[in-house]
C-alpha cells in the first residue's frame, strides 16, 4: 500500500500522526501545498484507509484508569472456531483496549486499563476468566510506561 504515497502525502501523515487537530490551512503551509491540494490528499488518505480514524488521546490516570494490565491468554483448543468465539465475545468487553492473536505460549494478549488492582481482580474473576475456550490467564501489571503508543516511523 505505502508504493502509492509520495513524499507530500507522508509529510501529511506525519504532521496529522504529531497533531490530528492541526487545521488543512497549517498542514497545507506545513507540507508546502495549496489547501485545496492538501484537503483532496487527506481526504483521499481517508478514503484509502491510511487514515483511520482521529482522536483524542486520553490521560488515564485523569479518568481513573491509572492501571495498566496486560494479560496473555491460553485457549483449551486451536481452532478456528475457538479462536473466533474467543474474538467474538472479547469484542464485547469495553475495558479490552488491545487484543492480538500471538505466535508462542500464548494465545492472545489483551490490554487493559482500569483503576486499581482489586478492580482488575473483579473483572478478572467475573468476565474475562469465563471468556468462551479459556484454559488459563497470566496477568502482567505494569509498573511504568516507557513507551505507549509511539507514533509510527514511515
């Protein structure tokens, strides 16, 4: 996909990527292009899906999400069908931020933000043990946050 992006449109990805509320007018001057030739770019980039979607990022220790958890999950089986009961029904759960499917001795690893350990115990023991085809949890609490959520290197 990245074949079909020039130097402009990288520059405005990377302007947008630091600062999604920057105005066309100061990406376009940024880049060194018309606002009109900057608003179909990004427009286009939309369209395309390298943009996906632009947000605030939230302090979490601010809205009383200060823990960060990482869990890697067993599945009692391999398949396809567990695995896509387990994705179906992890979908569901709104304090899952991350969940990827993993290569190794586990099977998924999820990332969860909540407020404090006893709350994680609570969803730990109500919902996410009772997850369909879950064999076994490991739970990482993290201690500090070197890097999060970096922005991508193109």
């Amino acid at each position: 996909m990245t074949e079909k992006l020039d130097a402009v449109d990288r520059r405005i990805l990377q302007h947008l990527q630091r600062d999604g509320r920057m105005t066309n007018a100061d990406v376009a001057a940024a880049v060194h292009v018309s606002p009109a030739t900057c608003h179909r770019r990004t427009q286009r980039l939309f369209e395309d899906g390298y943009i996906r979607s632009v947000r605030a990022e939230i302090a979490p220790a601010k809205v009383d999400r200060g823990t960060l958890v990482i869990v890697g999950v067993v599945l009692d089986r391999s398949t396809p069908e567990s695995f896509g009961d387990f994705e179906k029904a992890i979908r569901k759960l709104p304090f899952v931020l991350d969940c990827h499917l993993v290569a190794g001795d586990f099977d998924f690893f999820l990332k969860i933000r909540v407020s404090d350990i006893a709350d994680f115990n609570e969803l730990h023991g109500r919902q996410l043990i009772a997850l369909p085809g879950v064999r076994q949890t490991r739970t990482f609490f993290v201690m500090k946050e070197v890097i999060d959520n970096a922005l991508l290197d193109f």
